[in-house]
C-alpha cells in the first residue's frame, strides 16, 4: 500500500521530465498504478511505501513525515514500522540551485 500523504508534508519540488529525478518519481507512480502489486484496502497490505521524495538533508524530511504516518494512520505502530519501507535520494547537491551556470 503506498501512503496518500497531504501536501501539508510532502516537500515540494518541481519534476522535469527526463531529470535527475524522474527515476525515483516514476518508481512510485508505477508501483502505484500495479494492480498485481498494490491494494487500495491497506489493512490487507504486506508492505507499506511512504513517499519521501525530497532534496535537501533527508532527516528533517523524513522525520516529519514518520510522524505524520504515526499519528493519521494505524499500520506503522502495530509493528513498529518493521513492514513498511521509504525510499528517499535526498540530494544535497547542484539540483537546489537550479538551472544556473557555475
């Protein structure tokens, strides 16, 4: 089951495709769209993805958005997080300054 976080905390990044990132972003959306993979029902879920897509220092990022699993929604704490997974590149590099030449 893939977590329908709000924006509220999601970090916000423009997407571009064929960028840097379009791999991490498609992964999520594919495994969101495979039907033999995901179910809409999450209390019949084996595994759990939380979508951290962000740049920048991941921890502050991840943190808030642990929390909000923990608090909105059962499934994290009835195992302590032990099926669920989050995948996160977390650049801190050249893409938080744009399109600039050096």
């Amino acid at each position: 089951w893939v977590y329908p976080l709000p924006q509220s905390v999601l970090h916000h990044v423009h997407w571009h495709k064929r960028g840097l990132y379009e791999t991490e972003q498609l992964f999520i959306w594919r495994l969101a769209q495979d039907k033999q993979v995901i179910t809409q029902d999450p209390e019949q879920a084996d595994l759990f993805c939380v979508p951290a897509l962000s740049v920048g220092t991941p921890e502050q990022h991840v943190t808030r958005l642990l929390a909000y699993v923990q608090r909105a929604y059962p499934y994290w704490n009835r195992t302590g997080g032990r099926d669920h997974f989050i995948w996160d590149t977390a650049d801190v590099g050249a893409v938080q300054w744009g399109n600039r030449s050096a």
